[in-house]
C-alpha cells in the first residue's frame, strides 16, 4: 500500500495516499 | 461553497448519526494556495462533528508539514465548509422525517 500514516503530537491520525488522476483539476 | 483550491469530502457514508465522520482532503488548485505546496497527497482523517474545530485540524496538519502555516486559514475553512454542509443535510433530513 501507498498510504502513510502521520500521528499528530495531539494523537490525531492523518492518513496519506496518492491522490487518483481523476480527481485532480485539469490544469 | 467558495473554491479554496483546496477540496474536502466524505470518506464514508455519512449514516446521519455518528459523530465521528471519516473526512479526505486534497488540494485541487495548489495555485489557489499561499505557500509553495509539495504534492502530500490525499489526507483522510476522522473529525468529530460535535467536539472538533476545524482549524485546530488545519494547524495539526501544519504541524506535521502537510501544509505551510500561510496555508493553515485556507485549510481550516474548506474543512469548516465541508462540515457545515454535513451538519446542514442532517438538519434538513430531521426536519424531513418529522
């Protein structure tokens, strides 16, 4: 899996993976 | 809702009762965006509707270099946007079904 975890100082838990093509704007 | 550049959904289905609610965010336009942004990816997270501000979420994903601080302001009120309309639907789905 792509996905990173980061866990805030706070504790929080962000979950960080590869945005899909189709949902970036065109530029 | 304004275009901050900036996009935030749902991550789940939104059940109308739990609190905790798995939202994802990403940057569409990082020209909208102060600072020079590095490409971080999709963010999922869990946001308490009740309890949580979202710009305390914002400065927590500064915090963890997901964003610059002068992007912080532009986080926080996608996230509150995104989370205004989900409180908005479940007001109007009560209101609905009375």
């Amino acid at each position: 899996s792509t996905t990173t975890e980061v866990v805030t100082s706070a504790g929080r838990r962000f979950f960080v993976s590869p945005v899909p093509e189709f949902r970036l704007k065109e530029q | 809702a304004e275009d901050t550049g900036v996009r935030v959904e749902l991550a789940e289905e939104d059940d109308g009762k739990k609190t905790s609610i798995a939202l994802r965010l990403w940057v569409e336009d990082p020209k909208k965006l102060k600072g020079k942004y590095k490409d971080s990816g999709a963010i999922e997270f869990t946001f308490d509707l009740n309890k949580e501000v979202p710009e305390a979420v914002a400065q927590e994903m500064v915090d963890s270099g997901l964003f610059l601080d002068s992007d912080m302001k532009i986080v926080g009120r996608s996230i509150r946007d995104r989370v205004a309309l989900i409180k908005w639907r479940r007001e109007r789905t009560i209101s609905r079904d009375k």
